[in-house]
C-alpha cells in the first residue's frame, strides 16, 4: 500500500496543480476522468511496441562500440516517440472534437491528463518492481517529466485547434517537440555519460521554466478570462 502511494502521489499532486492552473473555466469531471483511463490504457500497446522495438535492435545493432547509437535509438525512436505518438492518438479520439475543448488552455489540460494516465501506470510498474527510493527518485524526476512533455504537446494541439491558418504545422510540432523534449532527457540518461549528464539539471530547469510560461501564456489568452 506504501509503495501504491508514493507511486500514485505525484500524479495526483500534478493533476491537482494543473486543475488548479485552469483558472476561468473547469473542464467536466467525467472528460478529465476519461482522458485520466485511457492515459493509462494506452500503456498497454506502448508496452509491446517498446519491446518489440527494443528487441529488435539489442539483438541486431546494440553493439559494445557504439553505446551513444543504442541509447538514442532506445531514447528518441522506443521511448519519446512511441509513448508520445499515442497520448496524442488518445487526445485526437476523444478530445479533438469534443465542446468542451474550446479554449487554448483546454488543450494543455487535457494533455496533461492523458500523460498522467500513462505515468501513473508506468511509475506503478517501476516502483512496485524496484522499491521506494526509486518512487522517490521518479516522483522528481520522471512522473513531472511526463507532465512538462504534455505541456509543450497540449501547447501546440491548441494552436492547430484555434489558428487553422497553421494547422499541419502546429499539429506536427504538437508530436515533434514532445518527443525531442522527452528524447533528449531519456538519452542524457540512459547514454550514462558524464559530460551529458552535467547538462541533466540544467536541462530540465529549461524546460520546465518553457512548460511554464507556455501555461501561462495559454491562461493569459483564455476567453473567459473577462467574464470572471
């Protein structure tokens, strides 16, 4: 049960803040808890895909030389673009066209909620397998990291909604930018080296100061802003 709580806390912490964040008009329970299951639903192609991925290249180009190779194969094409390519898929079925996404910050709401769908059952997996200390290591690292990766996600998502002029542009920075983001912090990771890993904590300052003022931005610009 101990375990099960530090897994589950800094998603609920996260959800919490974001709810609290979307300022001038709440989004519907019901929505939120939706996007909230489907989130962790997803885990569950993305874990076969991994997989298989990883499989395939650890048994036929992870070689002992080129150990960069591997980690930003693992990072960018098994990890960022797969669990990113399908939070969005999950955004697209049952958020795109829904009434209630009808303001910038919605988008960011509703991605967040997805990621922390997916995050909840990831962090569930890794503590439950690993222990506390590691519970305590990804609720500061890991279960935000997923959060700030929805926030540059939902950020765009919202352009390609409400400014059609850019649409195709916007809805592929809405997958691109995520998963560079979420590339570039796994690879600092799993590359193991320690030049890049001096960068770690800078980097993931930068981001989340950019998923900040990408929230405030979106709140900012709210059209009910006025009528509250």
């Amino acid at each position: 049960m101990i375990l099960i709580a530090v897994a589950l806390a800094p998603v609920i912490v996260l959800l919490m803040y974001i709810n609290f964040r979307d300022k001038y008009e709440k989004e519907p329970r019901k929505l939120l808890s939706k996007a909230f299951i489907f989130g962790i639903i997803s885990v569950i192609p993305v874990y076969f895909i991994e997989t298989g991925l990883t499989n395939y290249w650890h048994t036929k180009y992870a070689l002992p030389e080129i150990p960069l190779k591997t980690a930003a194969f693992d990072a960018f094409a098994v990890a960022a673009f797969t669990e990113e390519f399908f939070k969005i898929l999950i955004f697209f079925i049952f958020i795109w066209k829904n009434k209630n996404f009808n303001e910038k910050f919605d988008g960011i709401v509703y991605a967040v909620f997805i990621s922390m769908g997916f995050a909840a059952a990831e962090n569930l997996m890794y503590v439950l397998g690993n222990g506390f200390g590691t519970g305590i290591i990804r609720a500061f690292t890991a279960v935000p990291a997923h959060a700030i990766f929805a926030v540059s996600s939902g950020y765009f998502l919202a352009f390609a909604k409400f400014k059609p002029k850019g649409k195709i542009i916007y809805l592929i920075l809405a997958l691109a930018v995520p998963v560079l983001l979420h590339g570039i912090y796994d690879f600092i990771l799993l590359s193991k080296n320690d030049l890049l890993l001096l960068f770690f904590v800078p980097y993931v300052i930068f981001i989340l100061i950019s998923a900040l003022k990408g929230m405030k931005r979106h709140s900012n610009a709210s059209q009910f802003r006025k009528k509250n």
